[in-house]
C-alpha cells in the first residue's frame, strides 16, 4: 500500500496549502486528497508538478507501508522503474 509523504514533506518546508495552491495552479481539492492520501489514480504530470515544486523526485512523495498485522512498516520512498530509452 502507498502512503502519502506530501503533508510531511509540504511542512518541513514550510509551505501552507493555499500557497501551494496559488504558486501551482493545482485545484485544493486535488492537493487535499493527495495530502490525505485519497488519491487513486494521479495523472504523472500532476505529480512532477508537485515534486518540482516541493524540490524532490516524484517517489519521493510516497512511501510503501505494509498492510496492518503484515509485519513492520516501512516508510522508504517508492522507486520508480527507469524507463528504457
């Protein structure tokens, strides 16, 4: 399962909602839902939006965590298959 790293990441940076809001031009509910992380599906061009705004990798916005009674939770960044060219 994935979980939300944006409201950790968005706070140690200092950076409020409506901020983000108005420097990306993304809709609050979008970014809500993402903090929330009640997001099914994401177009990528969202998140490279907001990884460069955050000043991070997109993988960086998610961390996998185990599901409950599964064993310990990691919180490491999802990595991301590169693409072949």
């Amino acid at each position: 399962m994935l979980r939300s790293n944006l409201k950790p990441l968005m706070e140690q940076r200092g950076i409020t909602l409506r901020q983000m809001v108005e420097d990306t031009g993304l809709a609050e509910m979008t970014l809500i839902r993402a903090r929330r992380g009640q997001i099914g599906a994401c177009r990528l061009d969202t998140l490279v939006c907001i990884a460069s705004y955050l000043g991070c990798e997109v993988n960086d916005l998610f961390s996998v965590e185990e599901g409950e009674g599964a064993g310990p939770q990691r919180k490491e960044p999802v990595r991301m298959a590169k693409e072949r060219v």
